[in-house]
C-alpha cells in the first residue's frame, strides 16, 4: 500500500512541478487576475534594472553606501557580478543603469548631487558640485537621446526635473532646467515612452489625506501635454513610477500598484497590512515589474508578472487531475 501511496506523492509533485505559477506567491502582496508575483528574496534600499537585464541594489550602511550588482533579477542562476563600496554617502534616493559600464547615483545626504560609478574602475565622479541639486530623487536616462534627467522633489508647487549635461571625468557637467514649479504634492517617479515624452509622478496629496496621486506628462523639449489621474488604481499618492516604450505605466500608490495601459488606469495588486509603503519600481524587460516592498508586509524585492497561460491550467483542470491522481491510488490500493 505504501508503493501507491508514494506514487500518489509523486503525482502530486508532478502536477506542482508543471504548474509552477499555481503556488507562486509573495506574501504581503496580493496580485488581480491576469497576473502573478515572485518573491526575489533581496533587499535594498534603492535598485535599478538595465536593458540587458542585470540588477543594481543599493543599501546603506555605517561608513557609506554598498552597491551590489547582479547578472539578473530571478534568484534561480543569478550570481553576483560586482560589489562596490562608496564611502562617505549618506541618503541614496536613486539608481540608474547609464549605458553597460556607468550606473548613476542620486545622494541626498552628504553630497545632494549626482554621482556617476565605473563599473569596470569602481572609481565615483560628481557629475556635478556638491548641493547643485538638492532633494535629489530619482534618476533616469532618456533611452532616445540618453539625456540624464533627475527629479527634484521640493515643497508642493516648486518641484522640477531638471537635466545633466556635458559631463567628463574631467569635469562638472552643467545642471539645466527641464520643467520647474510643477507638483500639486511631492514629485515622485520619472519615465518615458518611444518618442521621448516624459512622465513625471505628483503624490497630488500635498497633506497626506489619502488623495489618487497624478503622472504628468510633457512632450519632448517640456511643454505639458497631459494629466492622468490614477484614483482607479485603488491607492493613494505616487512614490515612483516606471513607462515602457509603448506608454504603459506603473506606480507605486501606498496600499496599491497602479497600471495604466491603453488609456485604462487598474489595481494591479494590493497590499495587505497597516499603511503600507512601496517604494520605488521598475520594468524587468520581460513584461513584469519589480517593486521594492521594503516598507511593507512583503519586505523586500519583489516581481509582478503577467500570468503564463501555458504554466498555469485552469481550475478546472487542476480539479480533473487531483480527481485523476485520486483515481489511480484508489484502484492501486483496492488491488494490491
């Protein structure tokens, strides 16, 4: 009888095995229909993804900043490709992949500037003077032109991006304006789409009341060309937000991730907990996003991702096979 029985065990194995987004989970974190979530089982406190897939996390400590990079994302087969030490930094507020070998900086503590890291050197350049850009927060790269943008996130009504230039090892780059005195609330996430429009995050809750945070959006050179509110979300405020090529957008609203695609703003997936508080977030290249759930039950990295259709069967056909297996270690166990 015993022989079924782990037959039986078997089956079981087999039918988990072959539906591996069946049991994929992230507790803390509940996805809507469509899709699902995998734990990364990393912290950090800032993180950045790069076109070719490598992970960049960012984690202070007592004498300064630690960065670790990654080849990828998914813990299965990721290894650790460098680790780099950067003394003296205070406050990271963003990370940024600047082509193969550079991954941009954004220190709001002891520096208030943005910094650049070799990644084959290991050496930190200013890409400006100390305190030129000051309430840094996140940072990003215009993939059609590879203009440097940072977001400034000053008091409600004075927010701004603004842009790095004509930066060398050799010298300061120089600091321009690209819009200023935007924000209803704090600015908060930076990303663009294939014609270089830029979408800018406003937590539009300058009071903390709970208020549907807002993405502006303005056209390549800065003019404002559009509003979307996220209130269909579920969530409130914005702390990042990350755009595809296409438009889609994501954003971290508090108790919510928010997604807008084809001109729709949906939840797509809430929180569990007391006033949780996800971070920042980005495209994993693959049609998924990364959150940082640090603040949250979740508690560190995580991936949201649209459901396989092949790796996951139906209710109904998981309930066929359990009957199925159920048959088997019936007849098994009645004739031996």
């Amino acid at each position: 009888m015993f022989a079924p029985l782990r037959r039986f065990g078997l089956s079981l194995l087999l039918i988990a095995c072959l539906s591996p987004g069946l049991f994929a989970s992230v507790n803390g974190f509940t996805p809507t229909d469509g899709w699902e979530a995998d734990d990364l089982m990393l912290q950090a406190d800032v993180f950045a993804v790069a076109d070719d897939g490598r992970l960049a996390v960012g984690a202070l400590g007592v004498n300064g900043a630690a960065i670790t990079v990654y080849s990828q994302a998914v813990p299965a087969g990721r290894s650790v490709l460098a680790e780099y030490e950067c003394a003296g930094l205070q406050y990271l507020s963003g990370l940024a992949f600047r082509g193969k070998d550079h991954l941009l900086i954004g220190e709001n503590g002891s520096r208030k500037t943005l910094l650049d890291l070799d990644l084959g050197t290991g050496s930190l350049s200013a890409m400006a003077p100390d305190n030129a850009i000051r309430n840094i927060s996140q940072v990003r790269v215009r993939p059609t032109d590879n203009s440097i943008f940072a977001l400034v996130a000053n008091n409600p009504g004075r927010g701004a991006v603004v842009k790095v230039d004509h930066f060398s090892p050799n010298g300061f780059g120089s600091v321009t304006p690209f819009v200023t005195n935007i924000g209803t609330g704090y600015l908060g996430g930076l990303g663009f789409d294939a014609e270089g429009r830029v979408y800018v995050g406003d937590t539009n809750d300058p009071w903390f009341m709970g208020n549907a945070g807002v993405v502006r959006v303005f056209d390549a050179g800065g003019a404002p060309v559009d509003s979307i509110s996220l209130a269909a979300g579920g969530g409130s405020g914005l702390y990042d937000l990350a755009a595809s090529a296409t438009g889609e957008l994501f954003a971290t609203t508090g108790a919510t991730v928010t997604r807008v695609a084809n001109g729709e703003v949906s939840e797509l997936g809430r929180f569990g907990g007391i006033y949780p508080f996800p971070t920042e977030l980005a495209l994993d290249g693959n049609g998924g996003v990364i959150v940082n759930g640090a603040f949250t039950g979740v508690g560190g990295l995580f991936r949201v991702r649209p459901t396989s259709p092949t790796a996951v069967p139906e209710p109904a056909s998981v309930l066929l096979l359990g009957i199925g297996a159920v048959s088997i270690l019936r007849r098994r166990v009645w004739h031996n």
